[in-house]
C-alpha cells in the first residue's frame, strides 16, 4: 500500500493507475474513504472525529496531494507528507 502520511491510526494512500478525479484514500480501523482533492468530496464512511481529522489535513496539503496525484499518474514515487 503506497502509504503517503499517517496520524491519529489513519492510513493517508495514493494508487498509481487511479481513475480521475484526483483523489487519495483514507483507511481507519475496518473504514475506508476516497477523498477528491480539490473538491474535498467523500466516498466512504469514516468515524465523524477521524474524518474531521482526515479534512483538517487535506486543507493543510492540498497543493503537496495535487503534487503526488501528478506523480502517481507518471508512475514515479510519491513523497511523504506530514501528519497533522
């Protein structure tokens, strides 16, 4: 799993060979979500709190997601981004 951050027992991914729009996906305890990166849309079900969570950081590293959305579409290696 291409994990790119992690915080508060959330997993933060980002999959090469994904479909658009740019999004990444989320993972805590038996959820999982899909969150669109500009638009801050969620696919899923998440505990309110850990989704909070997971939004509050999308907010802080919106251009470094857009960053490695780029870098997982040309296959390369996504870099780390800090928890929140």
């Amino acid at each position: 799993m291409p994990e790119i951050s992690r915080f508060f027992g959330i997993i933060i991914c980002m999959f090469a060979n994904e479909h658009a729009p740019a999004h990444f996906h989320a993972y805590y305890q038996d959820f999982e979500i899909a969150v669109e990166i500009e638009t801050g849309i969620v696919d899923g079900r998440f505990p309110p709190s850990q989704l909070r969570s997971v939004l509050d950081w999308l907010e802080l590293h919106r251009d470094e997601l857009m960053e490695n959305w780029n870098i997982a579409v040309g296959h390369g290696i996504l870099n780390k981004i800090k928890p929140l």
